[in-house]
C-alpha cells in the first residue's frame, strides 16, 4: 500500500506487512536526464546502464529512434535502489531518460528535460565536435538556469586516437581547471561509454548529489 506521507508528490511513504510486522518505507521518485550534442554517447549510456542494473529495473525500458539509430524521442527506464539514511531505509524509484541530440528536435529536448532531478551532460571527445558541445552546454545551461539542478559532465568517447585533452575540453565550457570541485566531486569524467566505463560511477556519484540536494537545500 502506497499512502502520501507529505504534500511532496516526490516522496511516500510505503507500509508493508512482510514476515508478520509493518515495515516503514519512504519512497523517493527522480528523473535523471541525460544531455549532449547529437551521437555524444547519450543512448550508449543508457544501455550500458540497463545492462548493469539490470536486477534493479522495474520495466524493460523503451527506446525511439530513427531508421538511422538516432535518438527521435528519448529512451527511458525505471530502476529501483534502496538507500538507508539515519535509519530509515528508502526506496529510490529513478527514471532514466535521455534527450535527442539533433539540433532539429530542439522542442522535444526541453520536454524530456521537465521535472529533471539532475543531468548528466555527455560531451565529446571528438575534437571536432568542440563547437556542439559548447552549443549543447550553453543550451542546456539556459533551460536549468536558476533550477539549481545538480549536473555531472561526462567527457565521453575517451578511447578516440585523436581526443581533446582534458585541458582543453574544461578551458573551452569555462569549467575550473582543477581536477576537483571543493567537495570532491570530479570535475569532468572521463568515460568510454561504448566499453561501459565509468558509466556506472558517474550515475552514482550524480544519484548521491540529487538525494543530497534533495534532503539538505
Ligand atoms: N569510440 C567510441 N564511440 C562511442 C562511444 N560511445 C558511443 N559511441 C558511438 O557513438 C555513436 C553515437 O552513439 P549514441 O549513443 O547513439 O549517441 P546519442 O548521443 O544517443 O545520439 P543522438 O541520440 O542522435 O543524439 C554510436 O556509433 C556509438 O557506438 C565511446 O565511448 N567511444
Ligand atoms: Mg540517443
């Protein structure tokens, strides 16, 4: 039984009677968003990340595309966590989206991005993509502008012979030239979508942030 708990549509609290005694659950709905210039990685992502949740997912997820394999709409999946802050466990129920990157389908793109919780940008290594991913960071900054929506930036597509240096990359989006920001989260990860790497960390590292910004601001 699902009952409201407080006003906050967000958050429920869940009463269930397993092995003889009321266990007392709060649940926590989030949408992650992820965000890029077209073919950055952004639906690489999301597979790698229903492979390796795949124990935890609540649906077998959706994904529109083009005959071309780009994304048209989003692709989406619901996944399940369980989380124990001071003694209480929750359940955390995350959407996982991600936003088409052509240009053209701008207007769906601020659609997906409605109600996000937090945004993984997923940049480029391409050097030749520098452009777009300044446009698409610029974008991106312009519709959460003032939401205070926690963002990771993923620099993806590391393994490219001739990819942009992490220098280059953080002096072109304006980003601090330090590895860290003062809380320790890094800056920029550096990902390789395509094997799945750091794909998983950066998800988690962003789910930490959402649940943060969510009890503490
Ligand atoms: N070399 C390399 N290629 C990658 C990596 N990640 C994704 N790709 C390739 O980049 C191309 C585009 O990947 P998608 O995941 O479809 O990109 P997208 O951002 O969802 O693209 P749109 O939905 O069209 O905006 C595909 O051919 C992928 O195989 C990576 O880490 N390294
Ligand atoms: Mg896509």
């Amino acid at each position: 039984m699902i009952v409201d708990s407080d006003k906050d549509e967000k958050r429920k609290v869940e009463i269930n009677s397993e092995s003889g005694f009321n266990a007392l659950k709060e649940v926590l709905q989030f949408k992650v968003v992820y965000w890029g210039p077209g073919e950055s990685g952004k639906t690489t992502n999301y597979f790698r990340l229903r492979e390796k949740f795949d124990a935890v997912k609540l649906n077998k997820g959706y994904s529109i595309e083009t005959t071309d394999g780009r994304t048209l709409w989003q692709d989406s999946i619901r996944l399940s966590f369980y989380f124990n802050l001071k003694e209480v466990k929750f359940n955390i129920i995350t959407q996982i989206v991600t936003a088409t990157g052509q240009e053209r389908f701008l207007s769906t793109r601020e659609y997906v991005l409605d109600g996000a919780d937090g945004v993984v940008f997923v940049a480029d290594s391409d050097p030749e993509k520098m452009e777009q991913n300044k446009r698409s960071f610029r974008e991106l900054s312009s519709f959460t502008h003032d939401k205070g929506i926690p963002y990771v930036i993923q620099l993806n597509k590391r393994d490219l012979e001739n990819a942009v240096s992490l220098e280059d990359f953080k002096a072109g989006l304006g980003l601090p030239k330090t590895d860290e920001f003062d809380d320790g989260a890094p800056v920029v990860y550096p990902t390789v979508a395509l094997k799945g790497d750091s794909v998983r960390r950066c998800f988690e590292d962003l789910m930490l942030q959402i649940i943060f910004n969510y009890f503490y601001n």
